[in-house]
C-alpha cells in the first residue's frame, strides 16, 4: 500500500508540475480592459499591442515578454504625451525672463500650459505640485533655473508613470493580472477536474502511503533516517529543497509564470468566498494547508503512543484550516476585511502598516475588534500565556510556520544543527531580526501619525521594502522552508522568527516552563539530541539531570516522546524550581553555565 500510495502522489503531484506547460494565453481588448482598468486606454495605442491582440500563444513565456514590452511602450507614449518634455522646459524658462526678468512662478506656468488640452491641464498640474516650491525662490540666473527644471524632469516624468502609467515596481502585479485574464484552453475549461487530479490526488496519495504504518508497534525506532536519500540530504532531499526555492521564487517574484496553477483554483476561491478570484496567495494558502493537513496525519501516525503529540498536531492543524484558511475567505464573502486571528505582530510584519490599519478601521466595530485584538494579543496575551505555559502555547500550538515545521518538516528534524557555534549564531540573529522589526515598524507608525515619508534620513518605505524582502521573503520563505531538506524544519524559528524571539525572551526570564530530567534513568541513548528541531543538546542536560530551560525551545515534546526511559518530561510549575546553578555541558565545546544561557 505504501508503495501505490507513493505512486498516486508521484504521479499526481508530476501532473501537478506538468500543468505549468499547458496553458494558453490570448489577449483581447476585453481581457486588458479587466486586468488594467484605468490604464488600458494606454496600453491599447501601443505597436506590441496591436501585434499580439488576439494572437493565440502556447508558450507564457513569449507570452510575457511580449506583455513586457507593451508596458514599456506606453509608459513611453504616456510621458511623452503628459510628461514634461525639453521643449516644455525651454518655453517655461522663456515664459519666466520676460522684460528682463528672472521670475518663475505660477503666471509663467500659465502662459507656458493655458489648460486648454487634456495634456496642457496635466502639465500644469505637475509644475505647480512638483515645482511649487520654486516660486517663491529668488533665482540667480537662467542657468540655475534650467538645471532645477532639468534635475526634476525625471522624478515628474516617474510620477506621470505611477499615476498614469505602468508603475515598474508592480510589473510583476500588472503582469500577473493580464496573463490570468488570457489564459484559455484546456486549464480554463477543466478546472475542477485538474484539482482533483492533481493537489487532491497527491494528497491522498500521501495518506495512503503511511497508513501502512498503524501496523507498525507504535514508538520511535532506529529507521535509518541518515541512510535514506530523502532525509539525509541526498538526491531525494535536493530534489524536494529545489522545488520548494523554486515555488517560492516564482510565489514571490513571478507569479505570472505559474498562473495555470492559480487558475484552475479559482473555482475553489470563488465558493469560499462568494465570487472572489484566485490570487497567488490563495494558492499557497490552499497549498500550506494542504500540506500541513495530510502530514498532520502522518505525524498523528507516526507520533500515536504519545497522547500530548497528537493534541498538539491537531491542534496546529484547526487553528491552520480555520483561522488561517476558512476565517479569511468566510469573512471576504461577508464583505469583512479578511484577517488571521491567530497571527500576530511582529510575526505579521504588515499588522501596522497603512493599508492595513485603514482597512481595519473602514469596517466599522468589527474591523476595530481586529486591531485591538492584534495589539492585545502580543502586549498582554503573550506574557501571560507564556508565564504559564511557555512559548509553546503559540510555536508548538497556533503558529502556522511552526505548524508546517512540524508536519511537512518532520522527516528532516535531525538536520538541525546542534553545535556551539550554531547556538551562538542563533542568538545573534533572532534577536538583530526583532530589532529589524521594531525600528521597521516604528518608521511605518511615524509616517502612518505625522505624513512624513523619512525618518533620520531614511525613507520609511524603503525600510519596510527592505525588511519585507530580505526578512518577509528570502528568509521566512526562500531559506525557512525551501532548505528543509538541507538545514532542517525549524531554520527560520531558530534563527529568524521576530515573534519567537520575544516569546523566548519571556520564556527564558518569565516563566514557568520547563523539561525536567531524570538523570539516574539516560542511557545516553542521543535520541533527544538528534529529533531536537531547535538544535539544543537535550542529552547533555539529561545525563547530568538538569532542567531545561532555553529561550528556543518550542516545548514540541518530541524528545520526551522518542526517549525510550522515559527521562523527559514537560512541566509548568513554580519558577524558582526552573534553573539550577549548577555548569553542565553543551555539546563537546566546552562548559556554559546554564543561567548565562539566552
């Protein structure tokens, strides 16, 4: 059964990839109309335009450079149309030395652009909100006034773009949204069916595989998990990593060159939320709970003779389907702002961020229960529930990140570095990431409060640009997930995650959590070691019989679960019973006494 489980995976999950190379694309007048709206009057009037309307094409990639031109073309059409061109300079410097006299101001911007074409009323709005400030400037001379006018020219012309125009930092969103509305043929007209055969077929596929396993004595055994190619970072794991950085990319940057995948669960978007179309995101919504689903399974199977592991993966798994998935599209199709209960800032970089906050706020009591509930959950309920509880209420229960660590990240556990220099490379990072996050977050408020776009000299969006793409993006994504199979499953907890650093902090300060060990009762068997996610040597605490108390550890409760004497055991008690004085030994590089541990 195993075998014809991973068979139907192989298979679906291949026709899956396959897909990709089935679209067919045409764009039509009506098509350009729906993805660009206000800007297709623009778009239209171009050459590349006119050659490829109603052109059918087998291959998106032609498809897309054909799009890419034709953006460029009427960005160009547009600023020389409503830009402000040399000769527009010459005569607004001409206008301005009248008898004699050096004067640029608003009667000389009148004379140069008298409103009386559509283009006239654009120009003239430009030079007086762009050059305003020039009025009331006494100039030198004429040389002085051109180099202004000349030096401004391009950050108009860029603001005619953004206005007008083909904005180049949302290329990837206008392209995204023309190529949906073009594709035709088989993928459009077989979407239900290609769900089916594909994503639901893999994941049944994969149930199918390890049920098998209920066969088995429950318990961990020695099964060779650094033999085998998949779990060991062989051929197997390398093919799995470059699928998931190659999703990632294409998720994040280049969503246009996967939408055969995005079209065809449309339907779905469309049922849950009451006529809303399918975006990338939706996809790796559905995509992230699927897989958190059906390894959730293998996990509940692999981990049934410990009661504590299968709560704790159901639980990951509701709060992912529900909260995560279902609240969102449910709340779209009651016209509400979609919002994740269970995410929270700094984790959910965006929380404060403009759109964010003003979409909150315009939807009345509800939308105002949401921000409060986002700002009451990481000021109050993250100190409270982990003084009770530790940070696993929230890595090891809630999170979606750490939810799909546990389930699709399971089988590459191991991999998690266990050495000194890993641990202090840990400590480092997390905690700079939270200080990205803060200062990131402090530049978005001050700008959202007082207007102003720079902050100590630094433009507010290019910081949040910044952390959003190294941090939202290549980190969390790219390295977080797409190196499981090489790093291990809990990369961007350990070294990343702004949100485990806080909890942790609490934790290793305030809190009443620990693992208590048995000395007397470790055979030194390294099992504890070697399925920690958060690289902590959990043997070496063990065999000298100390409490465990790291700001990393998740409480997963996986060592206590795969240790064969039963040494391990997680508790909430009284704090001044979580640390002892005593030094024990961290790995094999030399003696850290416990309490100087962060």
């Amino acid at each position: 059964m195993k075998k014809i489980g991973l068979a139907i995976f192989i298979i679906s999950f291949g026709f899956f990839i396959v897909l990709l190379s089935f679209g067919n694309y045409e764009l039509t007048p009506e098509s350009l109309s729906e993805s660009v709206k206000g800007k297709y009057q623009f778009a239209k009037k171009t050459d590349v335009f006119k050659d490829i309307s109603n052109k059918p094409y087998s291959n998106q990639f032609s498809f897309v450079a054909e799009l890419k031109k034709m953006l460029n073309q009427s960005n160009e059409r547009i600023v020389n149309e409503f830009g402000i061109s040399d000769k527009d300079i010459s005569t607004l410097i001409y206008h301005s030395t009248l008898d004699n006299k050096l004067d640029f101001s608003l009667e000389s911007v009148n004379q140069t652009f008298s409103e009386a074409t559509i283009e006239d009323s654009a120009k003239h709005k430009l030079i007086t909100e762009n050059l305003g400030w020039v009025f009331e400037r006494e100039l030198k001379n004429k040389e002085e006034l051109n180099d202004i006018l000349t030096n401004k020219k391009t950050d108009i012309d860029q603001s005619v773009i953004n206005s007008m125009g083909f904005d180049e930092n949302k290329y990837s969103e206008y392209l995204f949204k023309i190529t949906k509305k073009s594709t035709t043929g088989f993928v459009t007209e077989n979407r239900w069916l290609l769900f089916l055969l594909t994503l639901i077929f893999a994941s049944i596929g994969v149930v199918i595989s390890v049920l098998p396993d209920l066969k088995k004595y429950p318990g961990i055994k020695n099964d060779g998990i650094y033999k085998s190619a998949a779990t060991s970072r062989g051929w197997i794991g390398i093919i799995v990593g470059t699928f998931l950085i190659g999703f990632y990319v294409l998720l994040y940057w280049f969503p246009y060159y996967i939408t055969p995948w995005i079209v065809m669960v449309d339907p779905l978007k469309k049922f849950l939320s009451g006529g809303g179309e399918a975006s990338q995101w939706f996809l790796y919504g559905l995509m992230y709970t699927l897989a958190m689903t059906v390894m959730g399974v293998r996990m509940i199977i692999k981990y049934r003779h410990n009661k504590y592991q299968i709560i704790r993966t159901i639980s990951v798994m509701f709060f992912q389907l529900g909260f995560a998935f279902l609240i969102p599209e449910i709340l779209a199709s009651l016209n509400e702002y979609s919002f994740n209960f269970a995410n929270m800032w700094p984790l959910d970089y965006d929380f404060f961020f403009e759109w964010n906050i003003n979409g909150m706020l315009e939807k009345g009591t509800l939308g105002i229960f949401m921000l409060v509930w986002g700002i009451a959950l990481f000021v109050v309920g993250v100190p409270v529930f982990v003084y009770f509880f530790g940070k696993r209420w929230y890595c090891s229960w809630v999170c979606g990140c750490g939810g799909l660590a546990e389930t699709l990240g399971d089988p590459y556990r191991q991999l998690s570095d266990k050495s000194m220099k890993a641990w202090k490379l840990e400590r480092w990072m997390i905690h700079a990431v939270l200080v990205f996050a803060i200062l990131m977050t402090a530049f978005v408020l001050y700008t959202f409060f007082t207007g102003e776009s720079t902050v100590l000299g630094l433009s507010s969006f290019d910081v949040r640009k910044w952390y959003g793409f190294f941090i939202g993006s290549v980190f969390s994504g790219i390295i977080g997930t797409g190196f499981y199979p090489m790093l291990g499953n809990r990369t961007w907890c350990r070294f990343g995650c702004p949100l485990a650093a806080y909890l942790g902090i609490v934790q290793r300060f305030k809190s009443r959590f620990r693992i208590t060990t048995n000395g007397g009762q470790c055979i030194s068997c390294g099992n504890c070691s070697t399925y920690c996610e958060m690289g902590i040597d959990v043997r070496a605490y063990a065999q000298k019989g100390q409490n465990i108390v790291r700001s990393s550890c998740v409480g997963c409760g996986i060592c206590s679960a795969v240790c064969p004497r039963g040494v391990l055991k997680l508790e909430n008690g009284p704090e001044e019973n979580r640390v002892s004085d005593l030094p024990i030994i961290l790995g094999n590089n030399g003696i850290v006494k416990l309490n100087d541990n962060l």
